[in-house]
C-alpha cells in the first residue's frame, strides 16, 4: 500500500491504534514536503515511526506531534502556516468519520497530532492557533486541541466561539460545543467550566436548534455533562426550552436528560412527565438464579393498571455488580418506556448479558437488580454469577 493510499478505514478486526499507522505517517511526510520544500521529511518520518508500534491510539498522537515540534519552523505563524497548507478538502456536510488522507491533502486521524502541535506551540499566540484549528476541525475535530486555549485565554476563546455558532462549516460549529464539554472524554477536564459551566449555556442555547444533526448531538451531550454536576441547571433548562418544542429539539433534550433519568431526578422526571409513581401492581423476575460470566439473564415484568386513565412509565434497572471487596455498586441501564392504558396488563421481557468487557470486571457472587419505575424501586432480584 502506497503512503497515499489511506482513504480505507481499517477494519473490524484491526487494533484502534492503527488509525494512525506507518502509511499515514509517511502520507503526512509527503504533503508537508509539498506545502514547504524545506521539511526534512525523512527526519519526521524516522522521528514519528521509531517506536510508535508499541503505542497506544492517543500516545501515537503525542509522539508524532513530538516529531512535528521537532521538524517544522520555530515560527509560529510559519508552522501554522505549513500545516493548513498541508490539508485536503474541507468535509462537506455533517459527518467527519469518511474523511481520509488523500493525494489532495491530509484528513481524518492524521490531523489529530497536527491539532496538538497547535496547542503546544500556538498557546502565545492564541488568535493565530484558533484559525489553525478553524481549519484543522473542518478535517478532522480539534475538540481536544481547544481545550488548552479555552485554560489560557477564556475570554478570547469564548468571544471567538461565540462567533463561530454562526460559521457556515457544520464542523466548526460542533466544535464551539464538543470543544468546550467540560468533562470530553479522552480530552483534558476544563475544571473552570466543571465549577461553573455558565460562559458555555449562551453558546448552546444558539445551537440547540442547528439544522445540522452533528451538532445537535454534541450539544445534548454537553449539556448532559453539564448535569452530572449541576443537575438543577439541567432541569431549569429544560423548564424554558422543553414546552413547544420541535421534534428535533424534544430527541435533543431527552439525550441531554438521560444522566438524571436513570439516576431517577424527581424534578427532571416529572418535567418529561414520568414522575408520577405507578398505579396499579406490579411482578418482577429473573431467571435462571445461577449464570456464568458471558451468559444472559431474563428480566420479567407484570403490568397491570389500576388507573383509570393513561399512564406514561419510564422503566429502567440497575445491576448492582459485586466488587473484590465483596461491596456492590449499581450500573444503570434502559429499560422500557411506554403508555399503559386505564386497566391495562402488560408483560415484558428483556434479556442482559454479562460478558467480558474492558470497561468493567466481574467478580463471583451475589449480584442484585433494581427495578425502578418512573425513578422508584418497586422490584429487586438476586442471582448468583460465576466467574
């Protein structure tokens, strides 16, 4: 395969890290030669893969931002410069994940350490960093690479983001607010916006209603981080902008809530009307009482209405796994969300394996579920696993 030829994804069965990989590396070498006849392409390109095998996905990023620091010009404005002239067309439409490397430019994984370099050596020269990654986000997200500019220079960067919600890019406009979640997995916690999320709300607030999918979604889940710590802002919020709204606002909201609807938020539940307890009976179930780790259990449950109208039930349970200590702690997860008619009776049913994951790690034992409808526990089974 030629250093150009990385506009395949790699497959299935290939490890995350290979995303960034020997060919795009020497793909990068190539179109940072073309943008400045005097980079030492064998320099980088030695720099970038010696060691990089044994790297991990996000290491791979920092070590070949490593080799860029070493290899392009001391000069800011000068490397910045080199880079955007090194990148391919920008991504049409909503979507980045299609975009690769190509004889026109980079794209995709490649322009993540690219974004690094800009928050390493642009931190000085903030307003020359933030059109780098006006660029770069429109190849691949600069989401991560934000993040130390938002720390050093909050103002400039928030009266810049402010700007951006109204960019005709869907990219830069998904970055003013994946950018600035205050807890981006894999990117560094912006603890000022933990504390007090406030200089971001006016900037979602104008995004909540982006034509662009892409964007929406980043908003719900910045918002939904926003709740994790500030679960009455969440609920305020949605106070002001869930009545009336649009469809697409409505699927927004409820992503944005689904933190505090598993953790049963009495003012959130009733605000997406699924406070009310349930009236009328109820059965719950497991079988079998005895499983092995990579087998499934039952989850069984009997409705039955003793209203005498309509009942909106949102049922979700929690699986209280057994810790090494013997302790347990509760995992929520979605359960069923349905209308039960005056008088009606219902069964459900739902299988739940428990398989190896890298997440988590299962301990023999006595494991519990919960049963919480509309944020009450109403059921509770035990089941033994063996690991």
């Amino acid at each position: 395969m030629s250093a150009l030829d990385t506009r395949r994804p790699p497959s299935m069965a290939e490890a995350l890290k290979n995303l960034i990989n020997e060919d795009a590396v020497r793909a990068a070498g190539l179109h940072l030669r073309r943008a400045w006849k005097d980079f030492d392409r064998k320099r980088f390109e030695r720099l970038a893969l010696s060691g990089m095998a044994d790297l991990e996905l996000k290491a791979r990023a920092m070590h070949v931002c490593a080799a860029l620091e070493a290899t392009l010009p001391e000069d800011f404005e000068r490397a910045a410069s080199v880079l955007e002239a090194s990148l391919g067309p920008p991504g049409a439409g909503d979507e980045l994940g299609g975009l690769r490397t190509s004889e026109a430019g980079l794209a995709g994984w490649m322009v993540w350490p690219m974004g690094e370099f800009v928050a390493r050596r642009g931190i000085a020269q903030p307003v020359r960093a933030l059109a780098a990654l006006h660029a770069m986000t429109q190849r691949f997200s600069a989401e991560f690479a934000i993040r130390p500019l938002i720390v050093a220079h909050p103002a400039l960067v928030f009266r810049t983001l402010e700007r951006w919600t109204r960019d005709e890019s869907a990219h830069v406009r998904r970055l003013v607010s994946e950018g600035s979640r205050p807890r981006l997995p894999w990117g560094m916690q912006l603890q000022a916006l933990i504390a007090d999320p406030s200089p971001a709300l006016p900037l979602l607030e104008a995004l909540q209603d982006d034509p662009s999918a892409y964007v929406r979604r980043s908003v719900s889940n910045h918002l939904n981080d926003i709740a994790k710590d500030h679960p009455e802002l969440l609920a305020d919020w949605l106070q002001r902008h869930l009545p009336e709204a649009s469809r697409e606002r409505r699927a927004l909201l409820k992503h944005a809530s689904r933190t505090l609807l598993k953790r049963g938020d009495p003012r959130v539940l009733e605000l997406w009307g699924v406070g009310a307890p349930l009236r009328g009976k109820l059965k719950f179930a497991l079988e079998p009482a005895r499983i092995s780790l990579g087998d499934s259990l039952t989850l069984r449950v009997e409705l039955e209405s003793t209203a005498r109208r309509a009942q909106t039930l949102l049922i979700d349970y929690a699986v209280f796994h057994v810790k090494q200590d013997g302790s347990r702690t509760p995992k929520v997860f979605k359960g069923w969300s349905l209308e039960l008619a005056p008088g009606e009776r219902r069964a459900l049913s739902r299988k739940h394996a428990l398989k190896p994951i890298s997440t988590r790690r299962y301990y023999s034992g006595t494991h519990e579920i919960e049963l919480r409808v509309n944020g009450a526990a109403l059921g509770r089974g035990r089941f033994e696993l063996r690991v």
